[in-house]
C-alpha cells in the first residue's frame, strides 16, 4: 500500500504549477494598464512621484527608479516586471476613488479634493492625500469607502 503525502502528490503538484503560471500571467497583463492608470491619476491630482510611489508599493520598498523604470516600460509596450498582488489592489483602489470623485463632482473639484485639507473627523485637519499615505492600504479602502457612501 502506497501514502501519498498531499504536498507530494504530482499531479496536485502540477495544478498548483499551472495556478501559479496563470497567476503570473494575469499580474503581467494587469500590471502596464494599472500602473499607468494610477500613475495619470495620482500626477492629475498634482502628487509628486516620490508620493505616487508610496500610494502605489505602499511598504514593499519599491524605490523611485524602479516605478520610473516600469512606467516607462508600460508606456513603450515592453514587458514590465509584475506589480505584486498588494501593489494591483492599491492601483484598482486609487481608479476607483478616482472614477467615484468624478461621479461626485466632476472637473476641478473631483482633482482637488484629494490634497484639500479637511477638518471633517476621518481626515483629523488632513487631506485625503495626507490620510491615504499615513494609513496606507486601510486608508486607500477608508477613503474609497467614504466616497462610496457619500455616492449612494
């Protein structure tokens, strides 16, 4: 009689295989269109790049010559290295605050908002901007959150 251990099993071991390959692929095809996104976002709303980068890696230690270098590359159409999983939520948070601030208010009032400074109780004399980079991923999700309600 043969025990087969579950993490030794081949063919469990070539589904894994094929899920992390499709895992892959899918963060390379995502990765050039949110990175740009949330890069023309994050300039629109008159961040500067070192602060783009903190929004967009959060604590993953992505320095700014390494963001230069992907966007550049998702630009020109070449492969870019994959953001990771915590990297693509941020960039999906950061378009989806952005399309529910166009929703809200539209033109000049929806690029502002984010670097205004508040004195409602979420943002404590803080803008948005100041809240997202201090509270990092929970803050991204507070923000998107709040305007999402404010929306209903």
């Amino acid at each position: 009689m043969t025990i087969l251990t579950p993490g030794l099993d081949p063919a469990r071991r070539r589904r894994e295989s094929v899920r992390q390959r499709d895992k892959r692929s899918q963060l390379e095809r995502l990765t050039p269109t949110a990175l740009l996104a949330a890069r023309d976002i994050l300039t629109h709303w008159g961040l500067s790049e070192a602060l783009q980068v903190r929004l967009v890696a959060g604590d993953s230690g992505m320095t700014k010559s390494t963001y230069r270098s992907k966007v550049a590359a998702a630009q020109a159409g070449t492969p870019v290295a994959s953001l990771s999983d915590d990297e693509l939520r941020r960039c999906s948070l950061i378009v989806q605050i952005a399309q529910l601030l166009q929703g809200l208010y539209g033109g000049d009032q929806a690029r502002l908002w984010p670097t205004r400074v508040s004195d409602q109780p979420l943002w404590a004399g803080r803008s948005p901007a100041e809240y997202m980079l201090e509270e990092g991923f929970a803050g991204l999700l507070k923000v998107r959150d709040h305007l999402l309600a404010r929306s209903l």
